[in-house]
C-alpha cells in the first residue's frame, strides 16, 4: 500500500469518525427534546381557567412524559379549582403528576393537590383547611348613617342576590347555606377518592383548619415530607426516563431546544 492510499483511508476513517459522532449526538439530542419532565406552577389565588387549559395543553404533549405541579396557593373559587383538579386527574392518567406543596397550599389548592400521583410537602407547608366560605358583605347601616340611598329596579326579587346595600333574606341565608354545605360536601367526597381514605375520616379533619405539612403527613393528606428535589426525583422514577430535560414555565422554544443541544454531550 503506497503512501497516497493510506492517507486517504486515514481522512475517510476520520471523516466517518467525526460522521458517527455527529450522528450519534443528533440521535441523543433528539432523545433528550422528546423526552421532557415539566414544571407547572399554581400560585396565588386559583382564579383563572386558563390555568387548567394550559395544564391540558401540557399533558396532551407527547413530548412531556412527567409533570411536577409545584403549589404555592391559598386556594381559590370553587369553580377554577375544580377544573383544575379535573385537569390533573385527566393528565395524571396519561403521565405521573407529582405535586410539592411548598410555603402554602390550603383549601381549593390542596383540593386540587389530592388529585396528583404523588404528594410532597415540606415540615412547615401551610395545607388542607378543607372547607368552603363565602361572604355577603352588607353596607345597608353605614349607607343609612351617611345619608346614603339607592333605588333599585330589578326583574325579580333575587336579581341583587348579594348586593351589598342590603341584608339577605332569611330565604337567602338558607339557600346559601344549602350551596356551601353541597360543595362542602363534594370536596370531603372528591379528598376521599383522591386519597383513596374513608369519608368519614376526611369530614373529621375538614374543620377548615390548616394543617402543617408534617401533621397533615401523619393524618394521610400528604404522601412523604420533602422538597421540589424529591418531586422531581420522583417524576423520573415514575415517569421511567433517564435522560430529560427540565422544562420551567417561562421556558421558551429556543431554551428548550438549546437545553436539548447541551445535554446531547451526555452520551
């Protein structure tokens, strides 16, 4: 073999090294974009059903195999809050939903946080306070003393239900009385099923008191004391993907693909 050959093989093994690599770096980035672990974050007051929308969105992705919901809410409206329990329930049957209730997550947010594979909270989490509230303020006094007057006209006697220039009636109070308890009622049912504990139990401690992560552990309510670090461990464990990428709410398309670049090194 004269020298001229054996250069020549020289450049066609490095290129076809150079070629594996590339190829096989393209194979692990690709395996790292489709296989994503995702953050969902419910804070403040649950309020907007756009929260649950966008939930949907994520666990109707192929490309999502775990999502971890990271909680910091009071809680919120009735109706908001059991969309979005609907919403993890209907994504926690396509993919693990690992929730870590971090500094709060009481009433509508632990309702919606019974719903998930998983629950974390950490020692000092302010959670549970399973109850239901609703207030009618009534100014109808202080308007009186301030020489305030207002003339309503209205199409039925219920039409300014909750107005607040006047009392309810003793026919509201009972019909309002009768919604919360049926709400109550349903979110000691929907607890119980999440949690998979007897009704009974949940009515005791739904007192609407808030309980510590570390006591609410101990009643049941919550699965294992711990930190954003073990729910996402926990997603992997459940979702049974090795390589991922994590992707944060404020992620954009390109931070997802630059990520998924990144970690195709780790071959």
């Amino acid at each position: 073999m004269n020298r001229f050959n054996l250069k020549k093989i020289i450049k066609i093994s490095a290129v076809a090294v150079i070629l594996i690599f590339f190829l096989a770096y393209a194979v692990n980035c690709s395996i790292y974009y489709r296989n994503r672990i995702e953050v969902f974050e419910v804070n403040g007051v649950i309020e907007n059903f756009d929260t649950a929308e966008n939930l949907m969105k994520i666990g109707y992705d192929d490309s999502v195999k775990g999502v971890v919901l990271r909680v910091n809410s009071p809680g919120g409206g009735v109706y908001a809050s059991r969309e979005l329990e609907k919403a993890v329930k209907k994504v926690k049957k396509r993919k693990p939903v690992v929730c870590i209730i971090e500094d709060y997550g009481a009433s509508g947010a632990y309702y919606v946080a019974s719903a998930a594979s998983y629950i974390y909270a950490h020692e000092n989490s302010m959670t549970l306070a399973i109850g239901v509230l609703a207030v009618w303020v009534d100014y109808s006094k202080y308007n009186e003393d301030k020489g305030i007057t207002y003339w309503v006209w209205k199409s039925s006697e219920e039409k300014d239900f909750g107005a607040p220039w006047r009392p309810p009636t003793e026919e509201e109070k009972a019909m309002l009385q009768t919604q919360i308890d049926l709400i109550y009622n349903e979110f000691i049912e929907t607890v119980a099923e999440n949690r998979n504990m007897d009704i009974e139990t949940v009515k005791k401690d739904a007192n609407g008191m808030v309980y510590l992560g570390k006591d609410a552990a101990l009643l049941g309510y919550i699965d294992s004391i711990g930190t954003f670090k073990d729910a996402l461990e926990k997603t992997e464990e459940l979702s049974k993907v090795k390589k991922y990428i994590l992707v944060y709410p404020e992620d954009t398309s390109w931070d997802i693909f630059k990520r998924s670049l990144i970690s195709g090194f780790d071959f």
